[in-house]
C-alpha cells in the first residue's frame, strides 16, 4: 500500500530507488544463564562470530576502491588487529567457561571492563581507541544477535548503491562514507535544514529530508520515492505517482540545462554592479562542481572535513599537502580556508577525549574558543596554511568570534607564527588576508570593530540565525522557527554590511542564505556584494544577480526592512522578486 510521510525538505531534488534502513547505536543485550552441558557450544557460537567479522572486515578492506582516503582503509586495519588480539577473542570464552553466560553477555562485560581501563588511560590518544573497541564489540554482537551491521552499511557498497538511506541520525562523517558509496539520498528521524550533515547533502547534491519519522516496513523490491523539494517520502509508490515524479525529473533536468547557459557569463547586475560569485566546499570533490559552475573563488573552505572519520588528527605536513593539492585544484582562483570550526554537531574525532562534554555544545567550546584553548591543535593549521599561501591565493578565515579581545588573541598567535616562520627561513604570504566570520549577535554588533583589524567579514548566517533566534539548529523540533528574514536577524545583517562600507572592508555572506535565490535580490539591494554559496546553487544565484537592476531595489529594500510582521515582509520581497 502506498504511504507517504513528511519531514523537513533539507537538500532539493527527487531519487526514486530502493530504500536501506541504517541501524545505528550500541547493541543492548541480556543475560542468559547457560547449562554446563551448553558451555562448549556456546563457546564455538561465540569464535564462529569472531571468525566471521573478521571475514566481513577483510571482505570490506579489499572491497574499497583504490582512490578511497588512507585514513578510512586504516581504520579498518585497526579494528582487524582488534579481533586478533586476546582481549577481545579469548578474554569472553573465559567468562563463558566462568560464570555460565551466554556469548553476548561475556562480550559485553568484557567490553565494559575495557572501557573502564581505556577512560583511565593518560594518553588521550589511546583513550580515544574506546570507541574503535565500542564498533568491534558491536560488530561481533551484531553476528551473535543475527542483525546487520551499520559499518558494513557505510562501507560496503553493493546495496547503497542508488538507495535512498532511512535512519534516525547521521553524523556529517557518517555522510561523507555514505557518499563514496554512491547513496541517491537520505531520510533521517532528527537534524534540521542548518545541520551540518544537511549542508554536505545539498553540497554533493544529495535529496534528503530530515524529521521523518518513517516506520513503513518497506521490502528489498518496493520503489520509495524521495520528494526532497517538498520533503515527502512516498513508499511503495504506485503507476502513476512514479508517473508525476519522473515528469518532474525531467523538468528539473531541463531547468539545469538551460542553467547551465549562463554559466560562464559574468555575474555583474543589470546596472552594471559586478558581483564576486565564490562556492563553499566541505570536501576536495566538491572542487569539481565549484569549477563546473565557474565559481570565482572558494568563500569557505570548512577543514574540520579534514578531521573526521580518523583515528588520529592531521599533522602539519599533512595538512600543507592537502591545502596544496586544492589549491593546484582550483588553479589560480582564491582559495578562503576556514580555521578549524570543531564541535556542536561536528564531532572532535579524535580530539574528543580532550574536551569536557559539554551540556550546550553549541554555546561551549566550539570553533575559535576550542582553537584558543588548545594552541597545539590550532598551531599546526595555522602553519599549515601560512605556508600554503606561499603558493597562491589564500585567505585566512576565522570561524565564531565573539568579542574583540578574542580576535586580538587570534591575531597575535598568527603573527607568533608568522614570525617563527620567518626565523626558519619558511615560505609564506606576509601580507594574506585574514577575515572573520559573523556567526553570532555580539560580533553583527561588534562588526566596526572587528572590521579596523580585518581584511574581511564573512556572515556565517546558519550560526548568526541559530544564536539570535536561541534555536538549536539540529534540532527539527524548532525548525519552524528558522527564519532568515526575521527583523533582528535582517537588522544584523544590515548592520554588518554598513560596518563593512564605512571601515571599506569587503563583507560576503556564506551561510545558506546566500546560496537561497528567493532572499539575493533582498541582499543586493542591502548593499552585498560577495556571496559565497554550494557549488550546486552558483548557477540559480547567477541567474538572479544577472537579471536585478539594483538601482530599483531602494525603496522596496527599505519598506520591507522596516516591515515589523513576517506577512508583510514575505510580501515585501515577493515584490521585489517579481520586479
Ligand atoms: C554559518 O554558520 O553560516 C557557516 C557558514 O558556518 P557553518 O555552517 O560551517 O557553521
Ligand atoms: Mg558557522
């Protein structure tokens, strides 16, 4: 029977494909008194699922294609070299054999006293390998309890292939596995349209829709499809319903056609006004899509990608290379590299032992706060990408300043560094632009004073909406609330763009609002001129830079921001849409 459920339209286009359902979450599991008699069987059972994770690990390792990251293949090898080691195959049949229990209970309470020795461990490093114990234990348990398990879901490719994924979360590092391979899209229980696993979806072009609770228990054949546009996900879909959809791919196919027309054309106004058009990129493949739409430059560069879904964090010298090789990438146009922007929804990886879970990530230590706190992390980077500016054009960008003396420290730390850089006789752009982001009310507010210290301002306004409008930005139960046309949220805006003019400091925008074509046309005539957006939404934004006469957008601009209720400004600005 066909079923349609709702959610959040978080990354535009339709999939039509088979749905696979993501388990995810440690395994719970009981205890089981086994008979004397039953030990020895139980003991086989138990290095029978031993024996095949080992299988299902090899069968992964020799599965990944040759162009995967190291880092993903390595992490493998670590969890193979785990299911050799005693602790975890010999130390359960010993329980076995002691208390009488059933295979997964031994398991589990080995599992247990492991973690106990691991959190008191002094090297946080190694206290990280905590959860690489936590997915072998699952994996094993997963054999014992007949269940499939939720790596071999991210890692194996044979039935990811085209699916649409149904799950109650994913982690960001969750989707950048989902997408090598090959996923068409993603349903998730919780996250909203700011997520940062939500962003990366509509960066690789990926339809998903969040806060859908789906609990239709669809089969291997049944067709789903994936309404991204409207957030719907229709399951076992019928004739006709596939009918309409596959009319609607074409249709859209036919807009990207016709799209792609304009895209070496100049991103200047009807006027006359150029505008600079730069893309955001998570990932180096995204490097491909920013040139296929002609991108000027690279806005955001967000690294913390480079963190996550490894055991160990970048070096120095890793990090060099990779900003190199985006920068050989990208030949020649700027690139702006985002300093580490880590925690909230971005996991630490294997940074985490070192940081207090906290009961509000978001409003703790994230981004620039967890950077100054730890200089031993943000040091390599800041090397990093100093000595990649000897190369090319490399901005400098820091995320989620909040007062001045904050931005202060930054800058004396960068000029330490430039200076110890000096005295080894490194390579490096003395005079690289350095800009921060405007992510939060205190720095829209503070954005004159940052302006005297900077070479630009970026309005980072995913953050600069969740901290004004106090909602949680992964949270779906307030996604109602996201409103970027929101007075105070556009007052900030404003305030920050008239900082920039009067200090004559550039300001872009490279939060999702500039990459949205319903809101351009409001944000030229408020004076912006740079915009930074996904490389999947350069060519809409183009479209609407290159039909806007600016000179008309005054009054209307100025009515619809003194506008004081959310009816008349959506008004407003269908009006100056439709002029
Ligand atoms: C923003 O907050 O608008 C932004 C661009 O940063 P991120 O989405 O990575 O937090
Ligand atoms: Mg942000």
């Amino acid at each position: 029977m066909i079923q349609t459920i709702s959610g959040t339209a978080v990354s535009r286009g339709i999939v039509i494909g088979h749905g696979y359902r993501l388990q995810q979450g440690l395994v719970e599991t009981l205890e089981i008194s086994i008979s004397k008699t039953k030990i020895e069987d139980e003991i086989s059972r138990f290095r029978r699922a031993v024996r095949l994770a080992r299988q299902q690990l090899r069968g992964i390792r020799n599965s990944i294609p040759e162009t995967t990251r190291a880092d993903i293949t390595d992490f493998i090898d670590t969890h193979l070299l785990m299911l050799e080691d005693s602790m975890l195959t010999l130390a359960p049949v010993e329980l076995i054999r002691s208390k009488h229990c059933n295979a997964e209970w031994a398991l589990k309470s080995q599992r247990d006293a492991l973690a106990v020795v691991f959190d008191e461990m002094d090297d946080p490093y190694l206290r990280t390998r905590k959860d690489d114990v936590d997915h072998v234990v699952n994996r094993i348990m997963r054999i014992l309890l007949n269940q499939d398990n939720p790596e071999d879901g991210l890692l194996e490719n044979s039935q990811l292939n085209g699916a649409i994924i149904i799950t109650h979360d994913l982690t960001p590092a969750e989707m950048v596995l989902l997408q090598h391979q090959g996923i068409a899209g993603f349903v998730s229980e919780s996250g909203g349209p700011l997520s940062h696993t939500a962003i990366l979806a509509r960066s690789l072009g990926i339809p998903a829709i969040t806060g859908a609770h789906c609990h239709y228990d669809f089969h291997e054949n049944d067709t789903l499809v994936l309404d991204g546009d409207q957030g719907l996900l229709i399951c076992n879909a019928d004739a006709a319903t596939l009918k309409t959809y596959r009319s609607l791919q074409r249709k859209e196919q036919k807009r990207r056609t016709e799209l792609n027309r304009i895209k070496d054309a100049a991103a200047t106004t009807v006027d006359g006004i150029p505008v600079k058009l730069y893309a955001n990129i998570e990932l180096k493949e995204d490097i491909r899509a920013a040139r296929r739409y002609c991108a000027e430059g690279i806005g955001l560069y967000r690294t913390e990608f480079l963190y996550m879904n490894r055991p160990d964090l970048p070096g120095e010298q890793e990090q060099y290379q990779h900003y190199c090789s985006i920068m050989k990438s990208l030949k020649g146009i700027p690139l702006t590299i985002r300093t580490l922007d880590l925690g909230a929804d971005k996991e630490l990886g294997a940074f985490s032992s070192r940081v207090a879970s906290a009961t509000n990530p978001a409003l703790g230590l994230r981004a620039i706060r967890l950077c100054l706190k730890h200089v031993d992390l943000f040091r390599p980077q800041l090397r990093a990408i100093l000595r990649a500016s000897a190369n090319g054009p490399v901005r400098l960008m820091i995320p989620m300043l909040s007062s001045n003396s904050e931005l202060i420290d930054v800058l004396q730390l960068i000029e330490s560094i430039k200076q110890e850089l000096s005295d080894q006789g490194i390579g490096f752009d003395a005079s690289i632009p350095i800009g921060g982001m405007i992510e939060v009310p205190a720095a829209a507010l503070s954005a004159s004073l940052f302006a005297r210290r900077l070479d630009f301002l970026s309005i980072g306004t995913n953050d600069l909406i969740q901290y004004t409008l106090a909602i949680d930005r992964i949270d779906d139960e307030v996604t109602y609330l996201y409103d970027p046309l929101h007075p105070a949220v556009l007052r900030l805006i404003q305030m920050t763009i008239e900082a920039g003019i009067s200090n004559q400091v550039p300001v872009s925008m490279c939060g999702e609002m500039a990459g949205d074509e319903q809101y351009t046309r409001l944000l030229l005539g408020m004076g912006l001129t740079d915009f930074s957006v996904q490389p999947t939404s350069l060519l809409e934004v183009k479209n609407v830079i290159i039909n806007t006469d600016v000179s008309q957008l005054d009054k209307p601009v100025r009515k619809l921001l003194r506008s004081d209720t959310a009816e008349d400004i959506r008004q407003q600005l269908d009006h100056i849409n439709s002029l």
